[in-house]
C-alpha cells in the first residue's frame, strides 16, 4: 500500500506575499482584490501539491515502470511548481491588478536622479 504526504503551505507562500503588495500599493477594495487574487493563485498551489504528489509515487518510490520521459517530466513540473510559480504568480497577479500604480512607479522611477528627462 501506498502512503503518500505533502505539506501543501510550501506551495502557499505565495498568498502572504501577495497580501504584502497589496497592501503595500494601497490597493482600494482590498478585501474584494484579496479574494479575487486568493482564487487566482489557488491553481498554482494545486499544480504544486500535484506534482509533489507525482513526484513521490515516481520517483521516490522507485517504481521502474515509467519511462525516463515522464519521470524528467514529473522532475520539471515539480521544480517549476515549488521553484518558480510560488513567487512569480503572486507578483504577476499584483501587476495585473495594479497597472495604474506600476505604470506610475515606472513613470516617476524612470525621471528620477538615474535617468535623464528628456524634452
């Protein structure tokens, strides 16, 4: 018999981090934009927890009955889920949902002391 665990707040980071720009940016509605972005980085934890489940039944328990193809696809997809959309999905999410700020943040980063204005 099989037993597999996985500690799915590995995967669920992302959600604090997210928080932290909204509150940060001084999002209005923050309640509502804190549910919508919740629900919009709820896949990326499941695809997460999924491959970390794949990944055990795979590749830890050493079942030979799979190809090297889909045992280097299960690696993949378990690194991308717990290395890359962890923090890269909260931080698009953020940018989807507060274009106006980033485009001023990058209106007056551009025209600061580094940058010269140009007329």
């Amino acid at each position: 018999m099989l037993s597999f665990e996985t500690d799915s707040l590995k995967y669920g980071y992302g959600l604090p981090l997210f928080l932290a720009l909204l509150v940060a940016a001084r999002t209005p509605r923050l309640a509502l934009r804190a549910a919508t972005g919740w629900a919009l980085l709820l896949p990326a934890q499941v695809w997460g927890v999924c491959f970390d489940w794949l990944k055990q039944a795979v590749i830890d328990s050493d079942a030979g009955a799979f190809a090297p193809l889909a045992r280097e696809a299960v690696a993949l997809g378990y690194q991308f889920g717990y290395l890359v959309l962890p923090t890269l999905v909260p931080v698009l999410v953020w940018a989807a949902m507060n274009r106006r700020a980033l485009a001023a943040f990058m209106r007056v980063s551009g025209s600061g002391a580094g940058g010269q204005a140009q007329d």
